[in-house]
C-alpha cells in the first residue's frame, strides 16, 4: 500500500495540454483528461527549491554545464545500471527528447534510409520518421496472454531487408515493457550482426513498477554501446516536461563527435536551458524517495484499474499486463468498435480523453492507453465510465 499518496498540483493558473487544452476544445463540464503523457503529481519538491535558488539569484543568461550536472547523471546511471560512463566525453544536451532523436537519426541515416520501430509505438515515432523522408520498418509486437514480447523473426527480417536504426523505446510506451536483459542482449546481437545502429528512448526508465528493474541496453557491454545512442531527460519520471531539456548518452567517440557537430550546425550547443541543467541535478541527487513512493503509487493505480475490470467486466475490457509507466494500455477488441474511432466514440460518450492505439502502428488497433498519473478519484470515475461504455456496447450485440 501507498502510505501517503503523492500531491496533486493545484490547478488553479496552470495551462496544460492535458487538461486546460482539451477542456477548450470540448464542451463538457465533467471532462476527464487522460491522454497526454504527463503527471498531475507535483514536481517533486527538491527540483522545485533547485528552480526557484536559481531565480533568487536574478540571473537567467546563458549557462555553462557545471561538473556537478555531469557528476550527477554519471553517478545516476553507476547507481541504476553500474553503467560506468565518463560523461564529460558521451553526454551532449538538447530541447527535449524528439529533438535529441532527430538529430540521432539524421546523423544515422539518409533520406530514403529504414529505420525499423517496435509496434504499437508513440505515434511520433512514425511521424519523425515519416515527416523527415525516412522509411519505417514495422515490427509488431507479439502478444501473449501474460504481455508483449519481441518478435525477434521479424526483427531480423526488418535488418536483413536495411534497416540502419532501430529505434527502440524502454520501457515501451505504450504497453509498458521494461525489456529484460536477455531481451535487449538478442535485441543487441542482432543489431551487431546486421550493423544496424540502436536509438534506445529510455525516457520512461525511471517509472518502473518497485519489483522491476531497468537496463539500458548499453550498459550491456562496450562492443554493444558503441553502436548506440541512449535518450535521456527527467520530463516524463520527475514530471518537468515544459523544461524541453534532454541529453543523450553516445560513448562511441565518432558518433558523439558526429552529434556535437550536429548541435553545433543549428547552433544547439551554446548555450542550453538552465533550468534543465538544474532539474537533472536535483531529479537524480535529490528525489529517491520521491520516487519511491511514485513507483508504489502508479503500480498501485495499474493494479486498481486491472481488478476494476476484472470484477467489473470480465472479458470485455482487459488492462494488459505490465512492469513500467504510468500507462494503462487497455484491450477494448471485443467491443468490436471500428478502431479509427474508439477514442473519439469514448469521448463522446464518456466524456474522457484517452489515447487512441490504432494510430501507433500494428497491433494498435482496438486498444487505448489510458494515463493512471492522476488522483485516484478520477481513476475510479473513469473506470466507472468505461464500464458504462462497454455495458452499453453489450446490450446492442
Ligand atoms: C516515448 C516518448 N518519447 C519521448 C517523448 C517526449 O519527451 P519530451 O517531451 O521530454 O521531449 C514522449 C512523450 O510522450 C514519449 O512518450
């Protein structure tokens, strides 16, 4: 059990894409926002001392990267991964994790290139991938009665027929896969095999359930971390997003020198967000406890939402298994809704915001992801909606 569950932010002045966005845009009072990825938490309150030392100070001009941000990331990743880095020569910064991913790729590959991705996957993958001229490579994920595993058949197909990059998100958003060690291994041998390079998205890899565990699938060996770039920021665990600040771990001194060239062609690496230095400092220093009692919470809410259903509406609306991210992804087939409009016909009935699967690739359709960052009153009452939803589906089979 949660002790003392986390605080809510008050709502009072903020403007989120998550609630006061959507709120615009619709015309129900009684809205539920659980689509974008963001928390309701709280930043957790070190950071937010750590923010505000720096506007006491009255001085917002351009930053340098002082040791101790380096320090604290190196001593992060010794602690998470005994994933010795010298991080003064593998970590370069910049705007956020899509931005770090573009300017990965675009030294990785050509326009025309491949790049293989793992589906159902956040839509932006496919988006950058698409919108900048690069081909996507469709992996779908196999789904078993105990969760999603890697379909290494189709993996190797994907390099065999060129893929240069895979571009591997862990854990996985949306079906919350914190991928194993032997996973990543064959993931990683594979990539070696074919000289394909690895664009690992590790932004999730602080929201892993208490009995889990995370590996960078870098710290598996040298040889493996060479070919690959690893993307990092405190956006998604310690809830600062607006920040727009990520870094990047490439310890191939080649590829780190190709990157830094990159930031410096669109004069990226002068100057970078101050306040993203000094969150990443507070978030990986200060905030274990933090998110201790984080991990507890969302698992918890996981847990909440899986037995809802389960007692609820057996059979009919399945929250699939998982070990990380504050995600629900949740199985609606039976329904048997046309999957281009599930969320929309959520939304219009239920009045709640979810995330739609069926444009984030193949083995998408039919499901939704759901948020479970948020009070647990809303969790219920979402909960009680979707089962109004799927109650009224069923009496019109
Ligand atoms: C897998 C994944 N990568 C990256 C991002 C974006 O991260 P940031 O806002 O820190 O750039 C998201 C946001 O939802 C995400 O789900």
């Amino acid at each position: 059990m949660v002790d003392q569950r986390l605080e809510i932010a008050d709502d009072k002045g903020l403007f989120r894409l998550k609630w006061e966005y959507e709120k615009e845009q619709k015309p129900w009072d009684d809205l539920l926002c659980f689509g974008t990825a963001d928390m309701d938490y709280r930043s957790p309150q070190p950071i937010l001392d750590a923010l505000e030392r720096v506007i006491q100070r009255g001085h917002l001009g351009y930053p340098m990267i002082p040791d101790a941000y380096y320090e604290a990331i190196q001593n992060w990743l010794l602690r998470t991964n005994a994933w010795e880095i010298d991080a003064r020569s593998s970590v370069l910064q910049n705007a956020g994790i899509y931005m770090a991913a573009w300017t990965a790729l675009n030294i990785l590959t050509a326009p025309g290139d491949a790049v293989a991705i793992l589906t159902p996957v956040h839509f932006c993958f496919r988006e950058i991938l698409t919108l900048n001229r690069r081909r996507v490579m469709e992996c779908p994920l196999i789904l078993e009665e105990d969760g999603y595993r890697i379909d290494f058949g189709a993996l190797e197909a994907c390099l065999a027929a060129g893929s240069k990059v895979l571009w591997i998100c862990n854990p996985h958003n949306p079906v919350g896969r914190a991928w194993k060690k032997e996973e990543l291994q064959k993931i990683a041998d594979l990539c070696l095999r074919y000289q394909a390079w690895i664009l690992s998205d590790d932004v999730y890899c602080g929201l892993i359930f208490p009995e889990g565990r995370y590996t960078a699938i870098a710290s598996l060996s040298r040889e493996i971390s060479y070919r690959t770039i690893t993307l990092y920021s405190t956006s998604k665990t310690y809830n600062t997003a607006a920040l727009r600040h990520a870094f990047i771990v490439a310890e191939n001194p080649e590829i780190y020198k190709q990157y830094r060239e990159a930031l410096n062609a669109m004069s990226m690496e002068y100057g970078q967000n101050l306040m993203g230095i000094v969150a990443t400092i507070a978030a990986f220093n200060e905030c274990d406890a933090w998110l201790d009692r984080l991990r507890k919470e969302i698992a918890e809410n996981h847990r909440f939402l899986t037995q809802y259903f389960e007692s609820q509406i057996p059979g009919r609306c399945r929250v699939m298994k998982s070990d990380a991210s504050y995600f629900a992804w949740i199985d609606l087939r039976k329904l048997r809704i046309r999957p281009q409009t599930l969320s929309y016909q959520i939304e219009q009935e239920a009045h709640m915001i979810v995330e739609n699967g069926y444009p984030l690739g193949r083995g998408g359709a039919g499901f939704i992801r759901m948020n479970l960052a948020t009070s647990r009153a809303n969790i219920e009452e979402g909960a009680k909606r979707l089962k109004k939803f799927c109650e009224r589906r069923d009496s019109r089979i």
